[in-house]
C-alpha cells in the first residue's frame, strides 16, 4: 500500500473505526514565563515569547478541564498532553483522515512486505523541526527505541512490544521489522506512540516541546493554561492562528462563566452537562453533540501484579469475583448517569464503546439488584466491608463517587471517598502505585481493551484468558481481530474486573462563527486545531 497524499487543509484526523484501518492494511500485506527567557536548547523550539499577541492577531482560546502535568505527551498514558500536542505540535509518520483511513504526515509513503512483517516508510523531504533541522531516518528511529527501550508510558510501550527493529537505510527512509504480525501496530503509530519528537529535545521533553507541526509552545503556565503560537517555518499547510491557547478549569461552572462573558471561542468537553440550556442562543452559541471512546470506569484493584510492579493497596476482598459482581450489581448506572451527567451517554457494560468494531452490548449483564448484590456479600463473608474510593478531582468522578457511596451504603460496604488532585497526586497514587480499593475516570485511548491483558496496568487483573484473546486479536486476521476483542470484552465483564458506567459523550460549546470542530472525539487523542476557523 503507499499513501502520497499531504493533509490538505480542512481535514481533521478522526479514528472513527479500527475496521477500515485494518483492512486497508490487509489489502498491502494503525513553562511558565516570565521576564526574559534565555535561549531555547538545541533541538527545541525557539525560546517562548513573553508578550501578548497582538489586538489584530488571530487568536482560538479553548476552555478545557485536564491539564498535563509534563509537555512530553509519551511519558503518561493520561490523555491530556495528546489533547494539546498531538498533530498541533508533534506529528507522527501516518495519521487517520475524517474516514479512519490511514494518511501520509511525515511519512510520503509506505509498503509492506507479504508477511505483514517489514514497512518501508519513505519520510517527505520537506518535512523538519520547529528549529529548521530535517526529520530524517535517525530521528525516526531513535524515537522509536525511545519508547520501546526507555521510560515512556506503559500504553506506548505495550504498542512498541512487537517491535523487533527499526532502521534508518538512509536519511529519508526507515524499515521497521516486527516480530509477528500485528493488525493494530500501524493503527497505534498514528497516536501518541507514534510522535516523532527532535532527539535533540528528549531531554527537556517534560517543559519545552521539540516538535515538526503547525505550532510550537510560546509558554506554559502551570495551574492555568499552555499558549502555542504559529510556527512561520512550518513544512506543511500553515496554522490558521497565530495563537492557539488552552485554559484549564477544574470548576466546571468557572469554564461556562468564561464563555459565556466572551473569553473563550470553544469548550472542548461540556463538564456540566445539566448546564447545556445556557448555550442555547444560537446567535450566539453552537453545541455540538457526539461521541467519543472515553469508557467512565470505576476501577476495582484485582490485586495482581507481575514481578517488579508495586502489587498496590487494594482490599483483598476484591479480589472475590462475588464481591467485585456484588458492586456491579448495587449500582443503578442508568439513576448514576440522568443524576451525574444529566442523562448524556450511554450505558456500557465492558470496555468497548458503540464505534468499536468488536462493541457488544453487555450493559444487562449485572443490572441493577441490591437484593443479589447483599446475598452475594454475604456467600463472600464480606457482610462488613469498607473501601476506600479515590477519584479524581475531575466533575465526573466525583460526583459520580457520591452516587456510588450512597448506593454501595445501601448494601451494607462502606465507602471512604478520598479525592486525589489531577493530573499529578491521581497518577501517582491511583495509576503508578494501585494504591487504591476504587477509582473512577473516562479511559479516552482508543481500543484500551486491551489494558486488560497488562497486569501490570494499574487494575493489578491478570486473567490468561484475556491475554491470549488479545494476543491473538492482534496477530489475526481483520475477523479474527473482531472475534477475539469481543471474546476479551465479555471475559472482563463476566469477571466483574470493574464497573463501567457509562461512554462519555463529546459535548462542544462554540462561539458563533467558530467552525470546523467535529463532531465525534474519536482522533487520537487529539484536539486537532488545524482544521478550525473563526469568522
């Protein structure tokens, strides 16, 4: 197969369904600033600037809720750096378009040999970083052993597993061999995994970026937002902006009161879904309604742990499978979600979404029945348990974790609600060190069934079973890869391995005149700016 398309403007990547991506892969063989800023290290982008933009300058303000704690978008499986970063300021070799296809980005093309073992990609030479200097072969490289040797984040690592080499055979083109054949490899390279960051910039990845895409950092404010500015020597289509900032919020209401006193252009996702109506003039406001892949999970710690992983503070109890069923069945996820996220979203009942090729709808399985939910406590012995639940300091989980502890009372556990400020202090406790019993956020990965397979993922589950569905999904046939997803997503939600609550639904506020936003969250993690425009 061989891409030569550039991304033209106006097409935002979306990955709408792993199904087109793999068939098409089957027919060839996925700082803060202030006062003056000192030069920018070799390899970044150039030193930020300090002063405002301009009163005729173009600029896009975009409320959002989840702030990095690093601006390397590779070192954390958490979705906010992508959101930022992604395709604005770091591109990868392939991307997928509006249709899930795959599309050349800094790749011109690529092929693959007939054992769908080897690819060939031939980079555009007029592809190069923010600092002038060309993305070669090495580059490519180098990024790639970055994340399957060094210390990225677990997600891109497990993505980078089958890799068995990769090879620069001269400045513009890069063979990489895998060890098996994988349906969801090239699918992965069009997210995070994927990036190609200057190596002369991995050292300072954590506070300065170092990328090849439209725009660069101009500063970075902890606690408050990061700025990006358009990049003049950009290879590509150029920005649309010449300033493109994201505002973090953690009170909800703060972000609607913004917008509606003008001082932002869009609110990337509605963090208070029963105050929609605000938005209703439409002379004044577009909502836009869609999809995403973000499953609302409340996390239960299985207490498994693979041979140098934390093995975590979780209860012992759970792991029970009739405690962890008897959890599921004490929640009315249908009350949870009218009371929680005024009724937007949709019920699941395992780790898949509607828009995933191997979704089966699994959300009857342990409906709601305290009665079930005691008797099965009982059989357990646990006719006293006390749990410590840790959610995030993001809307959904804690007013979901309110819910949960009153209905969970109700069958006789306890539940401490302890919140754990985000990014930083949940990472740490929850996701790094399970030192939790239950936890909630929105997974927002694309097809992350599989961090089900991981035991060392911060569920501590370790089911062989859904590691060899998942071993074979990924080394399948398009079908097989179908088949054998669905198999791993009914094996957890029979093990009760956590409770899904509910797909989190893409809810988008922009002001009028604002155009180009999609409907559906489905790209990679990325809230892509280059398709947007502002009257």
């Amino acid at each position: 197969m061989a891409k030569s398309d550039r991304r033209p403007a106006g097409v935002r990547p979306v990955r709408r369904g792993l199904a087109a991506v793999v068939v098409a892969v089957a027919l060839v063989l996925t700082g803060c600033t202030g006062g003056q800023q000192p030069p920018a290290p070799t390899g970044t982008d150039p030193a930020p600037t300090t002063s405002a933009p301009s009163a005729d300058a173009r600029s896009l303000v975009i409320g959002a809720t989840a702030e990095p704690a690093t601006l390397d978008p590779t070192a954390t499986d958490a979705a906010a750096g992508p959101q930022a970063l992604l395709y604005n300021v770091y591109e990868t070799l392939v991307r997928l378009d509006a249709d899930g296809d795959l599309k050349a980005l800094l790749a011109q093309s690529w092929n693959v040999t007939p054992d769908n073992l080897t690819y060939t990609f031939r980079l555009n030479p007029l592809a190069k970083f923010s600092d002038g200097s060309a993305v070669t072969a090495e580059a490519v490289v180098q990024n790639i052993e970055r994340i399957r040797t060094g210390t990225a984040a677990p997600k891109l690592k497990k993505a980078m597993e089958v890799v068995a080499s990769s090879e620069a055979v001269d400045p513009g083109t890069v063979s990489v061999t895998l060890s098996r054949p994988s349906v969801t490899w090239l699918f992965d390279m069009a997210g995070a995994a994927g990036i190609v960051m200057n190596p002369a910039g991995f050292a300072d990845a954590g506070s300065t970026t170092a990328g090849s895409g439209p725009l660069t950092l101009d500063r970075w404010t902890p606690g408050d937002s990061i700025a990006l500015r358009r990049n003049e020597s950009y290879w590509g289509t150029p920005a649309r902006f010449d300033e493109v900032t994201f505002r973090y919020f953690k009170d909800p209401n703060a972000m609607n009161a913004s917008m509606l006193s003008g001082q932002l252009d869009i609110i990337s996702n509605l963090q208070a879904p029963e105050t929609i109506a605000q938005f209703s003039d439409t002379s004044r406001f577009s909502v836009i309604e869609g999809s995403t892949e973000g499953e609302v999970t409340m996390a239960i710690n299985n207490g498994a742990a693979p041979e140098g992983v934390p093995p975590g503070t979780g209860n012992p109890a759970l792991k029970d499978v009739r405690v962890r069923q008897a959890i599921t069945l004490a929640i009315n996820r249908q009350a949870l979600l009218d009371t929680v996220w005024n009724g937007k979203g949709t019920l699941i009942g395992s780790m898949a979404v509607p828009t995933d090729p191997y979704y089966e709808d699994l959300s009857g399985m342990y409906p709601y029945d305290p009665e079930r939910a005691k008797a099965l406590l009982a059989e357990a012995g646990q006719t006293n348990l006390t749990l410590r639940l840790r959610p995030p300091t993001l809307p959904y989980a804690t007013k979901a974790a309110q819910f949960i502890a009153s209905q969970l009372g109700a069958v006789g556990i306890t539940v401490q609600v302890e919140e754990l400020q985000f990014p930083r202090q949940w990472i740490d406790t929850a996701m790094t060190n399970a030192d939790y019993d239950l936890t909630i956020v929105a997974h927002v990965e694309p097809r992350d069934l599989t961090t089900f397979a991981n035991p060392a993922y911060y569920w501590r589950y370790d089911n062989p079973a859904v590691q060899e569905a998942v071993t074979k999904a990924g080394e399948g046939t398009v079908d097989q890869y179908a088949a054998e997803m669905r198999l791993a997503a009914r094996l957890i939600a029979e093990d009760a391995a956590a409770v899904w609550l509910f797909a989190l639904p893409n809810l988008v506020v922009t002001k009028h005149g604002v155009t180009g936003v999609a409907q559906n969250a489905n790209s990679s993690l990325s809230f892509d700016v280059t398709t947007i425009a502002k009257a």
